[in-house]
C-alpha cells in the first residue's frame, strides 16, 4: 500500500479489511487489537528523500465508523482469511508502518523481564537461558529507533545477579543508555497500582491487600509474570515484550496507543505483545477483571484467560470497546496458512532452534533482518522453547549472529 493514499481511499481500504477481517479469525481466531489512531497513519506525503511524513491523526469519518463497527458485527467463524486479497491487505498495512516516521509525544518505553524462582540462580530445566534472554534486548537495539524509545529490563534480582550479568555484559559497554534493569518490587508497584485505581474507582475497598494476596498466592512464576506485565503497563505506560520474542522492526507507530496481540490458535491467547497508555482504560478494565477474579490458581488466569473473556466480551457486546481487532499477520505471520511464503518459510517457535538447510536458513535470516523490506510482522515469538539447545544451523543461531554484525559485538 502506497503511504500517500489519501483520506477517501483510506477509507474504503480500512473498512473492506474490517468487514472481511476485523472479526475474522486465522487458524480458529487468531486476532491482534491494534490502535485507531494507527490505522489514520497510512494518510499523508513524502518528503524529498521519498519517506512518508509522520503519522496523522485519523479522520473524524474513520474515527465515527470504527464505534458502528464494533457495536454491530458479529465474529465471524471461518477457520483461514478468506484468500489472498484480505492477508494481502493486512500485509500491506504492515509494509505502509516502515514508511513512517511516528513522533513520538514522550519517550517511548519497551518493557521485558524475568522473575527467577527465590533464591535459585537459574531456572531448573532451562538450556543457555542468558543466550535465550538476550536475543530480545539486541533485536530491540537491532531494530528500534533508539533515540526515541527505551528499554526496561525488569528482574526480581539485582543488577549484580550473575544471570543478569551474564546476559547484559555484552552489551552495556555500547549500548548501555538505552537499556536500564530495574528491580521488580511487586509490593512498591502494588502499592502504587492501588493509589491510581482507587482515585477513580471508588467501588473496592482494600484494594492493596487484596491484590497482594493475589499476588502472593501464585505458586506459577507465569502467573505472576502475567501480574507484573499488568502493573507495569498500568503505572508506566509503553509496551510490554514477552522475553521469548523478538522484535523485527519499529514499535514506534504503536507506542502510543492501547493493543494487545491477540493470536489465539489451540489454546489461551498467549498475548506475548500488549501495549498501553499509564492507567488507560485496557488495563483499568484489565484490572477490574483480575479484582473480580480473585484469589485463582488456574494457569495463565490472569494473563491469556483474561484477555480471551475481555476479547469475547467486547465482540458480543454493544457498549464502547477500548481497542479495535484485527488479524493476528500483523504480529505473528507465521500464524497465517497461505499469508505470503515468506511466512510459511519460518519455522513455529518449537523448530527455532532447530537446525535447518542453508537455503532456508538464508531465508529465515533474511525474514527477521531490521533491514530487510520483507517483513509482514512487527515480531517473532518462539513460545516459551527454553529446553531446546540452540542448534549451530538453526534460526536462532542465525538471530544471533545478525544482531553482533549490525551491532559490533562479539560474545565470548
């Protein structure tokens, strides 16, 4: 899609996608909220060095059609996108956000982290886990525009932890003033969770201990990791970054508004991107939910299962919703049978790992290279594989060595 499209066909563009798209689901509804405003980015003109200009506010038209939309239509039930054209379009989308130039209002903040087990100094099972944790921070420095955007490292240990160590001595050196790691102090960010909510909401009473004792009961670190995600996201705004993904080019066009991937294929949504304004209403009604919740051991209740009763209930309800849907291409590519074969070349998160020819090795490098102009995603998540060694002809290897070449660093 041409940057320069204007309003009127953006219109028409935005809206054959939603009707064919918005509700639709890949592979047993595999969905991604993404902004309004986002979609008002495709309108605008070039510059002499042929770069789009930055990112417009969406038009009022568009802005009036999206509430119709979300009130009256239904999922739909189909098990792919219906051909070609719709991933083509959403495609599309996703090439037209290289073109832009987003100005950022503040500082943009991408969010990851780790909470270790108390008291251990790695994780029981895991295979080269500071390898593992560090593909993200330097697809982050790779890929992002870092003299905008940030990157917290937030752990329940201090800098000093060997682990922690390990993963980020090859990088501070250089790169040390876009990367900052950030004790988790689950109490302090509770604390201050509470101070916000309870000043517009005056609905619950003892809002810190309870969500305390939510807190606290988890017994499955992915639970909480799940609770910190909110928090953070809650207090301070910016994105949050599964540590098991990568990140293929600039997050910037989103920075700014409420999402969450939403790529639900067999199981729970496993939401591996959000993003949010500081005490947006996304994770105010996230918040909400988790109160109602309750003490819960379920896995991933607070997390996938969450979001998955937040998403079904804005599709089946007339009220205002707080995001927009559309299809899960625009985050995880290789999620979408039939999208592009640059996407069915990359292999699912248990195969990243694995080795692989050198043809299609090539290939798969090629898809995750900041510089490449093939991208359909923003990302690359490889689902929690922590067991699996990484393999000298795998995909990961290959990640790894990109990031050292484009930013001069040698790991030991």
């Amino acid at each position: 899609m041409d940057p320069t499209l204007g309003t009127r066909t953006l219109l028409c563009l935005s809206l054959a996608s939603l009707l064919h798209l918005a509700w639709a689901t890949c592979e047993a509804s595999n969905l991604l909220q993404l902004p309004l405003g986002t979609l008002g980015a495709l309108e605008g003109g070039r510059d002499s060095h042929g770069k789009a200009d930055a990112i417009s506010l969406s038009s009022p038209e568009f802005s009036a059609l999206l509430p119709k939309l979300d009130a009256k239509m239904e999922p739909l039930t189909v098990s792919n996108l219906k051909g070609d054209l719709d991933c083509t379009m959403c495609l599309q989308m996703v090439h037209a956000f290289r073109n832009t130039r987003p100005t950022l209002k503040h500082p943009g903040v991408i969010h990851t982290g780790i909470l270790l087990p108390e008291g251990a100094g790695n994780f029981d099972g895991w295979v080269e886990s500071a390898r593992k944790l560090r593909l993200l921070p330097m697809s982050f420095l790779a890929s992002q525009d870092l003299q905008n955007v940030k990157l917290y490292f937030w752990a329940n240990v201090e800098q000093t932890h060997p682990l922690i160590q390990e993963i980020f001595a090859p990088l501070l050196e250089q790169y040390g003033k876009y990367i900052e790691i950030k004790r988790f102090d689950a109490a302090a960010e509770i604390k201050k969770v509470c101070s916000h909510y309870e000043s517009n909401t005056q609905s619950f009473s003892n809002l810190t201990e309870e969500l305390v004792k939510i807190y606290e009961s988890q017994e499955l670190v992915d639970s909480q990791s799940d609770l910190m995600r909110l928090f953070l996201l809650y207090n301070y705004g910016g994105a949050w970054m599964d540590s098991d993904t990568l990140l293929v080019q600039s997050l910037s066009p989103l920075l700014e508004e409420d999402w969450a991937a939403y790529i639900k294929r067999f199981g729970p949504n496993p939401c591996a991107l959000s993003s949010s304004k500081p005490q947006s209403k996304f994770t105010t009604a996230w918040l909400g939910y988790i109160f109602q919740l309750g003490v819960n051991m379920t896995w991933a209740a607070y997390g996938p299962h969450s979001l998955d009763t937040m998403v079904h209930e804005i599709q089946h309800s007339v009220a205002n919703s707080t995001f927009q849907v559309l299809p899960g291409c625009f985050f995880e590519g290789v999620s979408n049978k039939g999208a592009r074969a640059a996407d069915e070349e990359i292999p699912r998160g248990r195969q990243f790992f694995n080795s692989t020819s050198l043809e299609s090795l090539i290939r798969r490098r090629n898809y995750i290279d900041p510089r490449s102009r093939n991208h359909s995603t923003f990302g690359y998540h490889w689902h929690n594989q922590w067991w699996n060694k990484v393999e000298d002809s795998s995909m990961a290897n290959a990640a790894e060595k990109l990031y050292c070449e484009l930013l001069n660093i040698k790991l030991k």
